[in-house]
C-alpha cells in the first residue's frame, strides 16, 4: 500500500473515538454505518460524473474523495487496505470472468 493510503488508514483510526465535534471523521463515525456508505454511494455518483466529463482535475478530486470515503467505511467494518490487497493478490492473474464465476453468495 502506498505510504499516503497506509497514514490516511492511521489517521482514521486514530479518530475513531474521538469526540464528534473534533473532526470530520469523527462526526461520520459519530453517524454511523449507513451515513458511512451513503457518502461512500453519494462520493461514487459524483465520480462517475467527473468521469463522464473532460476535466481531468475534477476526476482526480472525486476519486480522492471516494477513496477517503472508502477508507472510512472499511474502518467502521473491520476491514484494512491490506485486507483489500490480499484480495487482490488473489485474483491476480485471473480472468475477471473466471473470478466473478467463482464466487459464492
């Protein structure tokens, strides 16, 4: 993971306690699980917008903040970005057609 992901993860959980009032994330935490993921879904839409226009700039912001966004909700779920990494190493090297069979609901 990049060294800008792996302090993002430690500043997020570092404020996971932390009183509502003293950071944005805090105040998501605060919130709850399903504010987490409607800004996760609200910071999606507004990336396939920025993707569907020429503004390379503004596709750029939106990722960010989707990844942000994401960071938080992984977090609140107990999951890591290692945890994601591992799952991609798995499917490393495998038809996504083949992966996407594979899988059980």
């Amino acid at each position: 993971m990049s060294d800008i992901l792996k302090r993002l993860e430690q500043v997020i959980e570092s404020r996971r306690g932390a009183g509502a009032g003293s950071s944005y994330v805090a105040s998501l935490f605060a919130k709850g699980e399903k504010k987490i993921a409607e800004k996760v879904g609200e910071e999606a839409v507004e990336t396939v917008i920025a993707a569907l226009g020429d503004d390379k700039a503004e596709l750029t912001a939106e990722v960010a903040d989707l990844i942000f966004h994401l960071l938080i909700l992984l977090n609140e779920k107990g999951v890591s970005m290692s945890d994601v990494e591992a799952e991609l190493a798995r499917r490393e090297g495998l038809s996504g057609h083949d992966e996407k069979a594979a899988r059980t609901k």
